[in-house]
C-alpha cells in the first residue's frame, strides 16, 4: 500500500472478483448490478436471485399490462442479464431453498433488493369475506405471477353478489394501483386483447363487465397520489365514462399545492364540466372524502360473499384530523379491491423494522437492530422497496441503487480481505438446487413470444410455473427439423 493511500483503498488489483449476491431481479436489483459491474474497478462477480424463474420483478408482475410501453423497460436490462460477470439464478427462493447463512458463507456481500411482497390491510368488519381481494393479489394475478391465486380471483370474478355476475366493483385507495386496477376492470375485452395477459386472465375478464367501478378516497381531490398521466388515461376508455359521485366536491385549488396536485385538480374540473355520461356507457365514479367502515356480506355462515360497501363521509378537524362527517351509507359492492399499499417482509436471518416494514440502512448498509444501531454483519446491503418502503416508481430505485453501490465499492477492500468464498453457482449445482439461468429464461422469452404470434398479439405471458420451466428446460436445438 502506498503511503498516502486512504486505509480501505485497493493498493494492487486483487487477484480474485469481489463475489456479490443480489437477491431479487426486479427494478432495483437490476439497477444495482448495473451500476456495480459499470463502475467498479476491479473484478466482480454478481449472482442475482430469485424466487421467480423470470427477472423483473414488478416491472413484469406489477406495471399494468395495458402500459406495454413502460413494460418494456425490462429489454433495456437484456444485455446487463448476459454479461459474463452476471449469473441469473432463477426460482431459487432465499429462506426457502437457501438461508441467509448460505448466502454469507458462498459470497462476500448480499444486496437485498427483495421488495414488499406483501399488502396493507384496512383492519375493518368483512375484509377476508368472499370477493373481497387486495389488489396485490388481482394484479398478481392480471401479470401472471406463478404464485397467484387463480381459483380465489376468479371465483370472485364470476361469482358476483346478486348471481348477475359482478355489475359494481368498489376499489378502495387513492393511488396509481387503485387507478390501474379499476382502469383494467373498466376496459373492453378488445382494449385489452393486444396485452401480453395470460389466457385464462384475458378470458375471465371478459366476462367481467362491471357497469360500475367506484373508487374511494378517504380524503380530498388535491391529496391523492395519482399520477396524472394516469389519472387522465381514465376518461380515455373505450365504453366508460368517469363521473364525480358528488359533484359539489371542491375542485378549487388550495392555497398550497404541489404540481401534481394542481394537474390532476385540473383534469378533474374538466370532467366536471363535460356532458353528462351517455346511457348504457359504463362508469368509472370516483368518491373523495370517503371512507370505506364495513364490508356487508350474505350467504351461509363461513361462506359469506360481499355484497356492499358501508362508506363513511370524511372531513378534517381543526386539528387537521380525518373524523366523520356524517352517518355512513351503503354501496353496492360485488367485488372489493384493497389497494391501499404493500408492505415489506421479513426475510428470516436479515433484520426488520417492524414499523416501517423495512430492512434498517444507513445509506444502504444494513444496520442491525441494536441500541448503538451498529451495522448487523459486514457486507449486507439493502436497495429498492426493501430500502425505503413501498414508494417511488421504477425510476427512482436508480439513484437510489446508485447510493448502495457506493457503499458496496467503498467496502470492499475489506471485503475482499477474506479468502475468496467461491461464490453460489457451483456449490448449488453441486447439492442439486435447480436454478433457471439466462438461456432459461431466454427460452422462457422465446416461448411466450412464440405464444403470442400463435394468437396475434407480441407475447403471451406463461402463468404457469411448471409451463415455465418446461420451456426453461426445451433446447430449441433438440426438435426435430423438417427434414429429419
Ligand atoms: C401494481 C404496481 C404497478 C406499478 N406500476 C408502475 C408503473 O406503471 N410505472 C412505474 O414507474 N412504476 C410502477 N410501479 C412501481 C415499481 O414497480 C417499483 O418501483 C419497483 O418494482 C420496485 O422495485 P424493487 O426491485 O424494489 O421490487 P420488486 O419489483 O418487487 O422486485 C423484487 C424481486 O425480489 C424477488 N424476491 C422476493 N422475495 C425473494 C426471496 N425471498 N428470494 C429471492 N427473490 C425474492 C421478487 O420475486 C421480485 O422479483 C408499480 C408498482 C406496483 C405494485
């Protein structure tokens, strides 16, 4: 080491890569071993996981399947998937198939980029009664994710309260999610046609034609967290209209407001002001300061289905508390979708803040929780929705990997002070643990795209998980050809 060398600087090139496990290939754990293989000066050798035998993370099983435009995002990370020093590691689930102490011992520093697999809830009376349903579960489902619930979703998609199948659908939540999910259920069959929707989603939903989809705010026009793009995409559909359940709301812009605010303040006075909805057009009704007490169901006891919505007007106090603002009433509700947030998980080994639902960092380095907050272990770093929550788009997980990657690189003269640990590709294949790599997935890519010129559309998402690794497993080169 040179004399005027900062402590941790690498003084000679180490004769081995630096071993990383990302473990999660969505947005931010492929933005991570973007900028970490982009800018690292030395060798590394990146393992990315996860439970999925397909990369993207919501980027795939999130982002609405009408928006094929931000969905292809994900071909941007193609050639970042191929690089020699990135191995893809698909369907292997950390804390299932392998442990966090696994990970330690193979690899000199994990990132977890797991996200927030799970869903707030709304903690009132009939939340779990039949067709009820958190959006997380219904856009699971809409993506295709393999661990979607198929017979609960479609069950509620078919059921309906009154035997009618679903006329009203009640969606509870004022953000993108809420936007998306009632958008998806307002469209016609032909708007949705040229998605990459699974099959059986593409055929559940078309014969699901809610005259009503009513979405709630608990409070006013100027506090939601709607986009406006997306806000105004709904007064763009084919058979619905959006209509103010009370037309007297205030539209007005309030002394401080942010740009999104004023924007979607302004789409909503310009609903306000157009004709009335045609008859026999579907509608999109949209409640501000209305919040969802009870869900009221009927059927046989242990069978109840939801048949409405108890909504209670809301306004705030003088102390800027929400408080009613009058008695409740009742929405007829054949479906309910709970998008009110998802929630970060604890992955057993790593730790938690409960209250946050987060992984503890400082800047990325994971900190144990511990009085002195000192960081849990050397070498473990956090990054995306595991880092900071379920917020932000995909955009933002880049500065926000950026920001990790520093501390990676900043440790890793430390780091690579250890004998080098080997990393996990051999030591799995070794014990047996399958995992789909990139030709796997390139395979997966090649049969769904193949599946989708069958049926006129660019690509047919595989729901299925055993459909998946089937096409993981096919070597194209093993059919026979024409002439054999
Ligand atoms: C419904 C929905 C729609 C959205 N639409 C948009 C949009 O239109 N535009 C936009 O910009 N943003 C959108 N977002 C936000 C965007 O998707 C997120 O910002 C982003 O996906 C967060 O990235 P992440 O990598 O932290 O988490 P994720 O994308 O959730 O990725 C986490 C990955 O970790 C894997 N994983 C989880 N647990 C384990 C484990 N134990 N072992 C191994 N792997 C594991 C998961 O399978 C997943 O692939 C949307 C989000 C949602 C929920």
């Amino acid at each position: 080491m040179t004399e005027n060398a900062p402590p941790n600087a690498l003084s000679d090139p180490p004769g081995r890569p630096l071993r990383i496990a990302v473990v999660g290939a969505g947005p931010a754990g492929l933005f991570i071993v973007d900028t970490l293989t982009d800018t690292a000066d030395f060798p590394v050798s990146v393992e990315l996981i996860d439970r999925i035998p397909t990369p993207f993370g919501l980027l795939r099983y999130g982002v609405a399947p009408d928006h094929p435009a931000i969905r292809s995002i994900r071909n941007r990370f193609t050639t970042l998937l191929h690089r020699d020093d990135v191995a893809f590691l698909g369907g292997v689930e950390i804390g299932r198939d392998l442990t966090v102490d696994d990970l330690r011992e193979h690899l000199d520093a994990i990132v977890y980029s797991y996200g927030s697999a799970s869903d707030r809830h709304l903690d009132i009376p009939g939340e779990d009664l039949l067709g009820s349903l958190s959006a997380t579960e219904f856009v699971a489902w809409y993506c295709g994710h393999p661990d979607a619930d198929r017979a609960v979703v479609e069950d509620a998609l078919a059921a309906g309260g009154s035997g009618e199948g679903v006329q009203s659908v009640v969606v509870v939540g004022a953000g993108n999610v809420a936007l998306d999910v009632a958008r998806v259920l307002a469209r016609t069959p032909d708007e949705l046609a040229g998605t990459d929707m699974p099959d059986h989603v593409l055929a559940a939903l078309a014969t699901t034609t809610p005259q009503e989809v009513h979405l709630l705010a608990r409070r006013g026009p100027a506090d939601v967290a709607f986009s406006t793009s997306e806000l105004r995409e709904l007064g763009q559909l084919g058979d619905a209209d959006v209509v103010l359940a009370d037309p007297a709301v205030d539209l007005s812009d309030p002394p401080e407001l942010s740009r999104t605010a004023g924007r979607n303040l302004a789409v909503l006075r310009q609903w306000e002001q157009a004709e009335p909805p045609a008859p026999g057009r579907r509608r999109v009704v949209l409640h501000f300061w209305s919040r969802p007490v009870r869900l009221v169901g009927a059927g046989p006891a242990g069978h109840e289905r939801v048949q409405a919505v108890s909504v209670e007007p809301t306004e705030l106090d003088d102390d800027n508390r929400l408080v009613a603002a009058g008695p409740a009433y009742d929405i007829r509700a054949d479906l309910v979708l709970r998008a009110v947030g998802y929630r970060g998980v604890r992955l057993p080994g790593v730790p938690f803040d409960d209250v946050g639902a987060v992984i503890p960092n400082e800047a990325g380095r994971v900190l144990g929780i511990k009085a002195d907050g000192a960081p849990a272990a050397m070498g473990e770093y956090v990054t995306g929705w595991a880092k900071r929550g379920p917020q932000g788009v995909i955009g933002t997980n880049k500065p926000d990997a950026r920001e990790t990657a520093r501390a990676v690189l900043a440790d890793a003269p430390e780091l690579l002070r250890r004998p080098d640990p080997g990393g996990l590709a051999a030591w799995l294949s070794a014990c047996g643990t399958p995992a789909v790599d990139i030709a796997g997935w390139d395979r997966i890519d090649a049969a769904e795209l193949a599946l989708g010129q069958t049926e006129g559309r660019e690509r047919t998402t595989l729901a299925d998980r055993a459909a998946m690794l089937a096409a993981a497993d096919h070597d194209p080169d093993d059919d026979p050809g024409p002439d054999r």
